[in-house]
C-alpha cells in the first residue's frame, strides 16, 4: 500500500501521476455527495409529506436531523482522523453513509426516515474534514495543493447547487430515488478509497480528549436543535432561553476542560491563526446567505408562483455551471493573487447579487431580473476553494483535520443560524391573503436578511488588506509570504 509521504513527494509538482488523481477524484466525489443531499432532498418534502402523512414540522427535521449530526460532530470528526488514523476514519464513516442512504431509501415511518437522515449527518462529519486533511497531508503546501483543494471544495459546492437539478430529475420517478441515488456512488467511492487512500499511522501523540469531546459535541448538538427549533417553541420562551444558558454552561465547561487536559480535543491556540479565523467568519456569510436565499427563492416560486422543481432547477442551474466551470482556473487565480484579494473580490460580488434580487417582482422576466442576478451569486462562489486554502494554510500535518473541522463547523452550524434567524424574520410578518404580492412582502425581508450576511461577511474578507500589525517574531501565513516576495 502506497504511503503518505510516498504520494506526497509526487505531488510537489501539479503533474501528477494517476494515481494520485484517483485518490484526488474519490475524495471530490464523497464531497459531492454531501453537499447533494443536503439540498437534493429538500425538493423531494411535498411527496414524502403526501405519502407518508407528514406534517411541515415533521418535514423539516429531514433537513434539521442532517444538520444536527454534521454540525454537531465536525470538531469530533477531523480530530479523530487526527489520532486514529485517516484512511480508517473515512472508510468506516464512508460505508455507515451508504447503508444509511440504503435505509432511508426503504423505510416508510417518518421517525426511522429522520434517523436515517440523523445518521448521515454523523458519517458526513467524519468523512469531510477526514477527506480535507487527506489532501493538505498528501499535496504539498503551495500550487500543488491550492490546485487540489480548488478542484475538491468545487466538488462540494457543486453538490449542494446541482442538488436541486438531481431532486428535480429523482423526484418525477419517486421521492425514494432522492435517498436511493447515492448508495451506488457511495459504495464505489469506497472500494476506490480503500484502494487509493495511503495508510498512515495515528498521531505518535496524543491521547482522547473523552470529556472535552462530550462537552464540545452536546453544546454542538444543543446549538443546533436550540436555535432549528427557536422559531416554532419561540424565541423568547423559557425552552429556547433554557436551551441556550445550557449551550453556553456547555462551552464555557469545554474550555475549561481544553485548558488543562494534557492532549485537547481542540488545541485553542489554533484559534489564533487569523486566517483560520477569517476564513471560518467568511464561509459563514457565504453557505448561510445562499441557504437563506434558496429557501425562500423555493417557496416563493414554487409554492406562490407555482414553479414546478424542475423548472426552479433550471432557473438556478448557472450557478451550478460556474462552479464546475471555475475549477478549471481557481487554482491558478490563488497563485497569483493569493486567497485575500479573491474571497474579498468573490464576496463583493456576491452581495451584488443578492441585491439585485430584491427587483423581484410577482412575475419576473428571467432574462431581466433572476439570471442577473443568479450570474453573480455564480461568480461568489467561485472564490469558495479559496476560503478553504486561506483556512489550512500554515498549519501543521497533525493538526489539518483539526483545521478542517473547525471550517466546516464554522459552515454549518454558522448557516444553520442564519437560517433559522431567518425564518423567524419572515415568519413574524404573517403572510397577508396569501396573495403573490403579499407573499413577496413577507419573504422580502429575507431576502434583504441574506443580502446583508453576504456584505458582512465581504467586510470580514476586506479586512485581509488591513494593515498587518508589527510584533517582534512574526508568523507569515502563505498570503503574507507572497506579499512580502512580490514586494
């Protein structure tokens, strides 16, 4: 079996052998699964309601129980890899993923369907910043890995923007189909990994971190359930303020525990790595506003102006294409320009978009109104390769899956919030007489709401070009050396 440090001495360069790039193309397509189901099933909720005589508030915990494993578990997740090995951690959450598809594919009970979502959130905390760290350990930092890790993080949002496309085409033969389809790529992605990925060993030091990771993955959990489920217990009621107080006792014991363990879960110094931080406060704004835009763009033109899945999926489908088309060139953007310049650039443009959008009217011209504004969201996500290089930049072999962890849980408990904040906006306006005009009036704030975490999150990526602070041994991150080389 091939080695760790075998393949990553072939992958110095950006020519690289086959297979390396089957080891690369297994980890994009695992990635591409995740983000497929998360929005992959969301077009398929009326049938299953209808079938299985579901409720709205039953529906919308086969989206809240995903969100619940993956976000909850992500720090667990990329940490394990670290001390127990990554090719086993990926393997064993990779076939727990597939025979969870399998089961939700075939059960007909709406408590066993919510589970199998549950537990595919779980497996996909430990393959994604399993996957992550694989590549940052098996490319060497520089245009080697800026090439992998723009071709892998395009995979990913891919997934999640060709999710509506695949829940459109799966839902016309049957709500199953949603679930069914990724068990036959999941399986072979994982007779390819347990082929492709190098054997490596677990850190030579270490230990497990057994209470900090009880506390960090409850307050996770908490977190999320606390704030998907705020808007129908009530912001302000003695569950969801209860809910929160526990969260926060949770954290503050977590931290405690980190502070004086001999091997922490989370090293809390990694925290301080400024472009860890930016980019995890970037990626935030980015998957939180898109989330928050698509599911109102869904209701509102699907449920008021009666669009069919398929017809929305089109509408949309250039963002998905711009993705694709940018893992072409993202890579050798980020060798020129470095990662600040193109997430602020990339984040710039897409609040330009989100603003656009609020012209909609309650009979939209497409070419005049929608694809204006869908082109630039496209662009914004072009700069998401670049947010994931900026974030594990500088950091140590033995600690990328860490990095990775806190990235992605960054992503999606940060989304899950700005989700749920804004369903509380949009719900606390009533909907009117249900009329198309009434409809838009009580979605728009949303729309605005999503606007403006995309220009936050543009002032955040903006701070890159603040004047960087003198301290008597600095460390450089790749963006600083580049600089200092152009210099």
């Amino acid at each position: 079996m091939t080695s760790t440090a075998t393949l990553q001495a072939s992958a110095a360069g950006t020519r690289w052998p086959a297979r390396l790039w089957g080891l690369l193309i297994t980890l994009c397509i695992v990635l591409f699964l995740d983000g497929l189901d998360v929005s992959m099933v969301g077009v398929a909720l009326p049938s299953i309601g209808t079938e299985l005589g579901l409720g709205t508030s039953t529906l919308q915990w086969l989206i809240s129980g995903y969100v619940l494993g993956y976000g909850g578990l992500l720090l667990l997740g990329g940490r394990t890899a670290d001390l127990l090995g990554r090719r086993k951690v990926f393997l064993i959450a990779l076939a727990i993923f597939a025979v969870a598809s399998l089961a939700g594919g075939l059960v007909s009970s709406g408590p066993l369907l919510i589970l199998t979502r549950f537990i595919k959130g779980l497996a996909a905390a430990f393959t994604a910043p399993t996957g992550l760290s694989i590549i940052t350990t098996n490319f060497a930092e520089g245009p080697a890995r800026n090439k992998a890790l723009s071709i892998y993080t395009v995979f990913g949002a891919g997934g999640y923007s060709m999710g509506l496309v695949f829940g459109g085409l799966m839902t016309g033969f049957g709500w199953r189909w949603t679930f069914l389809l990724p068990v036959p790529i999941a399986l072979a992605a994982l007779a390819a990994a347990a082929i492709l990925v190098p054997r490596d060993k677990p850190a030579e030091e270490g230990g497990h971190d057994l209470l900090g990771a009880l506390f960090s993955t409850t307050a996770m959990l908490l977190l999320v359930y606390t704030v998907v489920s705020a808007p129908e217990a009530g912001w302000g009621s003695a569950r969801t303020v209860g809910s929160f107080a526990a969260v926060l006792a949770l954290f503050v014991a977590f931290v405690a525990v980190e502070n004086r363990v001999r091997h922490p879960l989370v090293r809390l110094g990694i925290l301080r790595k400024v472009s860890l931080v930016r980019a995890s406060l970037v990626i935030v704004a980015v998957f939180g506003s898109y989330a928050t835009w698509q599911f109102i763009v869904t209701l509102y033109m699907q449920d008021t102006l009666g669009w069919s899945p398929l017809k929305l999926a089109m509408a949309l489908l250039p963002i998905g294409l711009l993705v694709a088309l940018s893992s072409m060139f993202s890579d050798k953007l980020v060798d020129r320009f470095g990662t600040g310049p193109i997430i602020a650039v990339t984040m710039v443009v897409m609040s330009i978009g989100y603003l656009l959008f609020l012209r909609l009217t309650t009979d939209p011209s497409y070419w005049t109104i929608i694809l204006p504004a869908v082109l630039l969201i496209g662009i914004g996500w072009i700069g998401f390769p670049a947010i994931n290089i900026q974030a594990t930049s500088g950091i140590d072999d033995e600690e990328q899956g860490l990095a990775a962890g806190v990235l992605q849980t960054s992503m999606q408990v940060g989304a899950a919030i700005v989700l749920a904040i804004n369903t509380a906006i949009v719900t606390s306006g009533g909907h009117g007489d249900g009329s198309p005009a009434a409809m838009l009036d009580t979605y728009r704030p949303g729309l605005i709401f999503a606007g403006v975490v995309a220009i936050v999150g543009a002032l955040v990526a903006l701070t890159h070009f603040l004047p960087k602070r003198k301290t008597t041994a600095p460390v450089l991150d790749t963006d600083d050396e580049r600089e200092l080389a152009a210099a």
